[in-house]
C-alpha cells in the first residue's frame, strides 16, 4: 500500500457516510479550520441572521438560491433544494446535512459570508464497487462505522469542484473520488477501501 506520510494525502472530516458512492467531505487542514470559525464569527454577528428579524421586504425564494437557514441553533448557509407550499428543503453548504425548514425563516446572507469557500463538497470512494449489484445495507453500515465523524487522510483521485459557487443541489452527487485512509488505528494504516474488500463488502475495479 501506499504510505499516507505522502505530500499528495491531506486531512479530511467526514461528516456524513451515506454508503462508499456518496459521503459529505470537509477539509480538515489548519486553514480550513481557521476560515470556518471566522465564517460562523460573521455569521453569528449578523443582526439581520435572526428568527426576530422581520426582512422589509418579502424574498421570492427559488430552488438553487444560496441563503441563510437556521439549524442547529443558529444560522447556516444553505442552497434551496426543493419548495413546497410554505415550507423549503435546504442543503447546509457547510455542513452536509439537509434540513426543512418553514419558508418564512429563510434570510438573504450578508455580504461578508460570500468571501468564503463552501466547506464541505460530496466524494466517493476511488476503486471500490459493490459486491453485488448495489452497496448492501451491511456495506454501508461498515462504511460508515469507519469513516463517519472522523478525521482521515485522504488522496484525491479526480479533482474535487469545491471553493466556488457551484456545488451539487443534490446531496448525493459526488465531485471528485478519493481514497480516504484512517491512520489513528496503531502500527498500520487502514485503508477504508481495501477493508470494505476484505470484509466481502467491496470488490476493486480496473485501476486506471
């Protein structure tokens, strides 16, 4: 295998494990840390990112639009992904989830939170494909019992769309492969990919 101490590895944060073919990526390095806190120092400081605040003006939200949404006690940045009646789905940009969430909550985001990057962009697994037809239940289960809310190295095996506007609408759609490795476990690293393969859960591809 490959050794991780490689310049080409840097650290990621998976913050959500749907199966090896989509999983919710964050950088993990320093600098993304640093742009992150400073994000939520802007938005955080923001009067008008409020439940309490009344816009002047009524906003005629559409799907795509970026906007500011509250979820888990305080405000995000969002991409509507669906309307319905009052209520709108929206992807947290920075965090992976989708929450619903009552129109009327939605905010226009100030101009200070446009000078960061989106932090989290969706990847699948380089060189691993389902035992069978479809990743099973077991498979992504493992899956995510290896990687979910932990900090691994990972090499990226196409080249990630993330740092712009354009992010995927759909939680599901991956931007770029990787092979994500877990370095913490001791004397050997663990590649996520080769362990789904040996548990009978993965079967590799023709490298390319």
């Amino acid at each position: 295998g490959e050794e991780t101490g490689a310049t080409y590895y840097t650290p990621v944060m998976v913050l959500h494990a749907f199966s090896p073919d989509s999983f919710a990526v964050a950088l993990n390095t320093a600098e993304h840390v640093g742009m992150y806190n400073e994000l939520c120092a802007v938005l955080g400081s923001d009067p008008t990112l409020s439940l309490s605040y009344e816009p002047p003006h009524p906003i005629l939200w559409s799907v795509g639009d970026v906007c500011g949404v509250p979820a888990q006690g305080f405000y995000n940045r969002g991409r509507i992904v669906s309307l319905q009646d009052d209520n709108a789905s929206v992807f947290l940009l920075d965090d992976g989830d989708e929450v619903n969430v009552s129109r009327s909550v939605l905010r226009e985001l100030p101009e200070g939170a446009w000078e960061f990057p989106f932090m989290v962009f969706f990847a699948k697994l380089f060189n691993a494909y389902p035992a069978d037809s479809e990743w099973s239940p077991q498979a992504c289960d493992t899956f995510a019992d290896l990687t979910k809310g932990r900090c691994l190295q990972a090499r990226f095996m196409t080249d990630p769309l993330i740092h712009t506007s354009v992010q995927p609408v759909s939680r599901r759609r991956p931007v770029c492969s990787l092979y994500l490795a877990d370095v913490s476990t001791g004397a050997k690293d663990v590649f996520i990919h080769t362990e789904l393969i040996g548990r009978g859960h993965a079967k590799a591809g023709q490298m390319q």
